[in-house]
C-alpha cells in the first residue's frame, strides 16, 4: 500500500511524543555526530569527503561520482512485542537524479562487524553479515519503484546489494512519484512495530507511505544506520538532523494498560 500523507496520522504524533532519547547532530569529530555515534563515509571514491560543517554532516561527492554508503552506529537496540523504533533523517540534496533506486536508507544489525574508517570502495568485508530493512526509491518527480526490503545474512559485502537473495523485496509498488526539490530539506523515515504476528514496517519519504509486515523471519535488535546514494547522485547531500529513538510503546497501548489497571482497582474496592 502506498499514499500521499497529508497530515501526520496519530501513532506517528505518539512516538514522537514518548520517544526516550532522541540523539540529534551536533558539531564534534568529522565521522562522530550523532551524539557519540560514529559516521563513516563507505566509498564514493577518490576525492569525496564526510564532513561537518554548521553542525551538519555534509557528503559531497568526487568529481566523478561514485556509489556510497553512509554508515552510522549506535547502541543496540531491540523491539519488545508492542514497541516500535523509528529511524527519522531530515536530508537536503543540492541534485536530485532521475534514477531507479538511487537512494537506499535502513535499519540494520551489525552483529558487532563495524567499519572503523572511511574507505572509497562501497564494499566492505564488515558488512557481509548485516541483517535489517531499508526503503528504496527514486528521489526524483517520477513515477518509479518503491520499495521495502529485508537484508539477509548472505555473505555479500555490499550492505544494499540487490537480488532475491541479498536483499528481497517485502513488497514494491512501481507508480510511486517523490519528487524530492533541489535544496530543499525533506524527511525519511522508517518505523518498526513488533507485532504478534511478527514486524510491521511503515516507510515515509517526503509524506508518501509505504507499509508492509515480515511475519515469516523478522528481526528485532538494531545497532545501525546506513544510507546509500548512487553514482548518479553528483550533489552535496546534508544531513541536517538524524534521530534513532529507544524502542517506545504507542500511546494507545499505555493508555489501554492504564484503563486496565484502573478496572482492577476499583474492582477490589
């Protein structure tokens, strides 16, 4: 199911309102911004940079650009039944590519394999591993595919390669239109709701939706955040705010555990 958002719905104004921590960026070491989380810059080639600059963290290209991932880590985190996580990035883009897939963001868990330094090659041996779920879409005006997708434990170093068996798609839809402006800031998100049957996922890129569940081999502990731009992305990308708050459950869920305590009370006066 994919849809435009025209106003935020309730469950999103209700994690954002108890969200436990809610790291932000901030000025420091040009790989650590997020609060003491490390940033590293993973390929783009010769010449690219991954800096901070006015208390952003600013990637911008070689001269020849090159496919990229920015990769962040944080304490791990695990979904209780009834909680989600939701990875939020408010992101400017200097060009906006008209290209399937360009960009990829997701939540993933590093199982302790961490890249320690930035390198050219989007590749890395630390990531063969990785497991998690990322949004894929093509930022651009145009109508183009959309999706949601599981990381399987493969043995591939590229941590968004594609293929069924690298990183298959929960469901896509082929109509969806982004249409990301140049300079001007846009938010991305993606939430992760444990649910009985298993995960419930709801990805938001510039208020259009895109919801889908794993029920079959679902995963609950993340300690990482990557984003990867392709080669046909030739512009400054700024990260002006990242947040990756603590597993919290939904208001209406509090608020029905304390009706339910409030029936026992007076049940046994």
């Amino acid at each position: 199911m994919v849809r435009t958002m025209k106003s935020p719905s309730f469950p999103t104004i209700a994690l954002t309102a108890i969200a436990l921590l809610m790291p932000t960026l901030k000025s420091a070491y040009s790989q650590t911004v997020l609060d003491g989380i490390s940033w590293y810059r993973v390929g783009g080639g010769t010449g690219s940079s991954l800096n901070v600059s006015s208390g952003s963290l600013v990637y911008t290209p070689a001269s020849t650009a090159a496919t990229v991932n920015i990769v962040g880590y944080f304490n791990p985190q695990t979904i209780a039944l009834g909680q989600t996580i939701t990875l939020s990035l408010n992101i400017t883009m200097s060009q906006i590519p008209n290209a399937m897939e360009a960009v990829r963001f997701g939540l993933f868990n590093s199982g302790g394999s961490q890249v320690t330094a930035n390198s050219n090659s989007f590749d890395n041996a630390a990531f063969a591993a990785y497991q998690g779920y990322s949004t894929w879409f093509n930022p651009a005006a145009t109508s183009s595919a959309y999706s949601i997708r599981e990381r399987i434990a493969t043995n591939n170093n590229a941590i968004f390669a594609g293929g069924s068996s690298n990183n298959p798609s929960l469901g896509t839809v082929s109509n969806a239109t982004i249409g990301l402006g140049a300079n001007i800031p846009s938010t991305w998100a993606l939430s992760l709701t444990r649910t009985e049957a298993g995960l419930s996922l709801l990805s938001t890129v510039n208020g259009i939706e895109l919801s889908r569940v794993d029920n079959i081999s679902p995963y609950f502990t993340f300690d990482t955040v990557a984003v990867q731009f392709s080669a046909n992305v030739t512009g400054a990308v700024t990260f002006n705010s990242v947040t990756v708050p603590e597993p919290s459950a939904a208001i209406l869920g509090i608020l029905g555990a304390g009706f339910l305590l409030m029936r026992l009370r007076r049940s046994r006066r």
